[in-house]
C-alpha cells in the first residue's frame, strides 16, 4: 500500500520540481519551442480550474480539494491493496491533486507550461499535476470497465 502513496508523492515532487523551474527561469508569457507547430513550454498561470474556469476562486478550491483529498486516501485505504491498477489510478489522482493544491496554497494560481496545439486548437497550458490527473482518470475507467465486464461474465455462469 505505502507503493500508491510513494507514486503520489513522486507526482507531487516531480510537479513541483518543473513549476519551481518554470518560475525561476521563465517570465510569465515566455514561450521556448519544443517541437514547432505543435509543443511548447510556455509560462504560464491560472488562478482558476481547468481551462481557467472559476477565475480566483481559492477557497472554494481550498475545500473542494480537501474533500477530494480525504475520499481519495479512503478509497486507497479500501481498495488499493486489493488492485494494483486501482491503486496506481488513485496514486496519480492523489498527487496530481495535492500538486495543484501546493501552488494555490503557497501561490494563489497554479504554474502551467505545457502548450500543445493540435493542428490549429491550442489545448489549454497544462502541468505535471494536471497530467497525472488526466491518467489518473483514464485508469479509473479502464479498471471500471475491465470490473463490469468480469461481472458480466461472473454472471453468464
């Protein structure tokens, strides 16, 4: 079990290690080319949620975060050290979630980066922490889609 929370907890370093760097050798607006047309890190801050919605909104932040946080360690603490795939899921949603907490805590706005576009759609700049989120999210329904369907087959027999 104490594997899930080392996988968070690398999250949560490996976020705050690039956002450290982001800040420290960047200017807000820089912008270096990774690959041309398509990825960039540009420096970048959002004191809202994803895609920027509910600009400045801290507190509500502040608290929906602790609820997440606190049904997140439950869950691990319930089912993480019967599924690996479950606990792997909830270790990157765990840490991606404190990650972004660490820098509204700390910053009042989360450090994003990450600039890809997507033939002409710029995808909203994103970071470590909203990246393991995403994966953390896409396992969670991989593992509920492989549970339904091993139950279904329970069932036939």
């Amino acid at each position: 079990m104490w594997h899930v929370y080392g996988l968070a907890l690398a999250v949560i370093i490996i976020d705050q290690i690039t956002k450290w760097l982001i800040v420290t050798n960047m200017e807000i607006g820089e912008r270096v080319t990774v690959i041309e047309s398509f990825f960039y890190l540009t420096s970048h801050r959002n004191s809202g949620a994803a895609w920027g919605i509910l600009q400045g909104q801290m507190t509500f932040f502040y608290i929906i975060t602790l609820i997440v946080v606190g049904f997140i360690i439950f869950y691990i603490q319930k089912f993480a050290k019967e599924n690996a795939l479950l606990g792997t899921a909830l270790a990157f949603v765990l840490g991606g979630a404190i990650g972004n907490f660490i820098d509204r805590l700390f910053r009042k706005e989360v450090v994003d980066f990450f600039d890809v576009y997507i033939g002409t759609y710029d995808y909203p700049i994103f970071n470590i922490a909203d990246s393991a989120l995403v994966v953390g999210v896409i396992i969670i329904f991989i593992y509920t889609f492989i549970e339904e369907r091993n139950k279904k087959k329970e069932q036939a027999k």
